[in-house]
C-alpha cells in the first residue's frame, strides 16, 4: 500500500468523520468527462461545493446526496474526484455520481488517497524577498525578522508596457477555481504581478497578504542574466502606499511605490522594461 492510500482503520476513522456531518465535499469532474466546447455547461468546469446538510453518509460507505441543485445534476452518470479535510489533511477518492431512490448518490470506494503535496517551483528564476520587522506577538515585547519569498504568477508576465492599475483589474476580478490545499489553512507568499523601475506590485488571497498599507519595506529581487553570474540582484526599499479588494474582499493586491533604488539598478530595470 502507498503511504497516500487510507484503507482499513484509517478508512473506517474517515468514513465515521463524515457520517459525524463534519465534513463538506467539493466535486470535481475527472478530465475525461470535461466539456469539449465552449459553448458546453460550465457547471462542468468548475469543482462544487457541498454543505454538510446537503448529504446524508451511511455507514455502507453510501453518501446521499440531497437539495443540490442543478450544478451536481449535471454531474450524473459521470466521474468525479471527491475532496475534504480530516484533521486539516486533505482527502481525496473518485467515484461516479450515480442514481438512487431518493436522488443522486455517491460510493465511497475501498481506499481513500492522502492529496499529494503540490507546491510549484519558479521557472523565471526571478524572485523577490520582502525583509521587514514583524509585530511582536504572545506578550512578546521583542520583534521578529521575518523574510518572505515570492516569485511571479504566470498569468501576468513581468516588463510589460502595461498600466500596473489595469493589471491589478484584471487579477481582481478574475474568477479562479479554487484548488484544495493537502494541507488546510495553509499560508502561501504573495506573487509579483507587476514590477517596474518605481513600483511593484504583490498580489494574494486576503488571509495570505502579509503587507500592510502604509509601512516601508526592504526588497531583493533577483533576475536571472545570460554569463558567468546568472543572477542580477537589485535591492530597493518600497512603501506600499494603495491596497486594492476584489468585490468578494477575498483577493488583495498591495501596491507600492520604490523609494530607494540605485541608479544603475534604475537603468536595469528600464532596460528589461524595453525588451
């Protein structure tokens, strides 16, 4: 058995967690069941979630499923991947939605997989790391040194002639589907969406943004280069002096402005900006 797999007492721990009614369910349809077309329900598309009223878990391993609407009606007769938390750990199994005299149903199989622990690398090789004094915390008088590092999201590529305000438009009001973490409540650093000679900009979940509007921070960013150093590093100072919510004040983006930069580094930046 591969140390992801649950089955026997662990499996039976899980399956009396879920009948307990402490665990919502997301659904996700496997890719062989993804629409083709465009033009094809994007109720398909995107995982949905299941309130612990909607279902009913029997001790056969059976989880009726009740009041959910026409987003898991599409998912009838089709394959799905099932995931939840147990203990903050995430759980996975896939299953078929099938049909049962009191509505649509789904089989809990004999095993049970752990979620593999994803956490992609930078391919830029650019990174930033935010150095910056953090609160003191528990009674403590004394504060912390707290070092972040971050890369750059793939969606907005970097040194592009954009407006950084449009940019931060356009990662706000995106729609992303959400992906569960193996482990629940995990923090992830913010990523760069924008940078440019006189502001950068850091964009997360509002529960990940460590920055706080108004206060100074000390950077390094590092750009990979062509020669026998690889590596361009370009320390600044910035204040983040807007910060921008999505409508669902669930995404944040801080915005700051650089306030200490060397000349040449100036012309560095310039310079990448052009090509």
């Amino acid at each position: 058995m591969e140390k992801n797999e649950l089955t026997g007492i662990e499996r039976q721990l899980v399956l009396e967690y879920l009948m307990d009614g402490n665990a919502p369910l997301t659904l996700s349809l496997q890719n062989e069941n993804l629409p083709e077309k465009k033009s094809e329900s994007l109720s398909l598309t995107f995982p949905v979630a299941l309130r612990s009223e909607q279902m009913k878990v029997l001790g056969e391993g059976i989880i009726l499923l009740r009041n959910t609407g026409s987003a898991v009606e599409s998912f009838f007769g089709k394959n799905v991947r099932v995931q939840f938390y147990f203990n903050k750990l995430a759980l996975y199994f896939d299953t078929r939605v099938q049909r049962a005299s009191t509505g649509l149903a789904l089989v809990i199989p004999s095993v049970i997989h752990k979620l593999p622990d994803e956490i992609p690398e930078s391919r830029s090789g650019f990174s930033v790391t935010v150095y910056y004094e953090s609160s003191a915390q528990n009674g403590m008088n004394k504060s912390q040194k707290t070092d972040i590092l971050c890369d750059f999201d793939e969606n907005y590529p970097l040194f592009t002639k954009n407006d950084y305000k449009k940019v931060v438009q356009r990662y706000l009001s995106e729609k992303n589907a959400e992906k569960n973490e193996n482990i629940a409540e995990r923090i992830h650093a913010p990523k760069v969406i924008y940078v440019d000679s006189s502001r950068i900009v850091f964009a997360a979940k509002k529960t990940d943004m460590p920055l706080a509007s108004g206060c100074e921070y000390a950077l390094l960013l590092c750009f990979p280069i062509t020669g026998p150093i690889k590596q361009r590093k370009v320390y600044v100072s910035c204040v983040v002096d807007d910060m921008f919510e999505s409508y669902e004040r669930d995404k944040l983006c801080a915005c700051a402005k650089i306030s200490s930069i060397r000349e040449e580094d100036v012309r560095f930046l310039d310079d990448k900006m052009q090509q």
